[in-house]
C-alpha cells in the first residue's frame, strides 16, 4: 500500500494584457514529489467579477484527482483544514490524503529522454 498527499497551487499570470491562471498540481510520496498537472487557464470570475485563486486551484486538484488520479488507481482517503489565506503564501488547495495498493512509480519514471 503505498499513501500520498495531492495539493494544487495557483497563481495569476499576464499575458497580452489578460490575465491567465498557472495552476500546478502535485502529488508527494515517500519517494519524492511528481507534478501531475500544470495548466494554464482563462480563471472563472466569481459573480461579483472578482478572481479566488484558492477556490481555483482546489477546484483544479478535485477535478485532477478525480481525472488522472482515480483512474491510476489512486482512492482519496480525505482533506486536511482549507489554508489560511494570508498574503504571504502562495494561493493552494487543501492536502488530500490519497493511497494505492498498485506499485507507483518514482516521480520522473515517464519523463521523455531528450
């Protein structure tokens, strides 16, 4: 059996005047960390046209978790307390407690030789 914890980070890029959303994904195992996910996305405004980059990228790690990480054989467990939102960390999602009874590989296994 071997357990993980899945976060997703997010912050505001410019790009041409718009604002785009990086959003990256990791996931952390004994064996060190493998970035799942790394996207960057047009944010979805609250209704007030405001951006929440923490309500962002903890959508972004559900819908990653249940995408690429469910089907790899991957079963969340459960959610550590949302971040504190303080302006002098980086936006993130809440830790999700994950584990698998499959082998996983080490982070960088499928990487392309260049």
């Amino acid at each position: 059996m071997k357990f993980g914890q899945v976060e997703g980070l997010c912050v505001a890029v410019r790009d041409d005047g718009t604002t785009l959303l990086r959003v990256t994904v990791y996931l952390e195992t004994d064996m060190g960390i493998d970035i799942v996910r790394e996207v960057e996305v047009e944010p979805e405004p609250r209704p007030d046209g405001t951006i929440d980059l923490y309500w962002e990228a903890d959508q972004w790690t559900q819908e990653t978790i249940v995408s690429i990480l469910q089907p790899r054989g991957w079963e969340l467990l459960g959610a550590t307390d949302p971040p504190s939102r303080t302006a002098d960390e980086i936006p993130r999602s809440p830790r999700y407690a994950l584990r698998t009874p499959f082998w996983v590989p080490p982070p960088g296994w499928n990487d392309d030789a260049d």
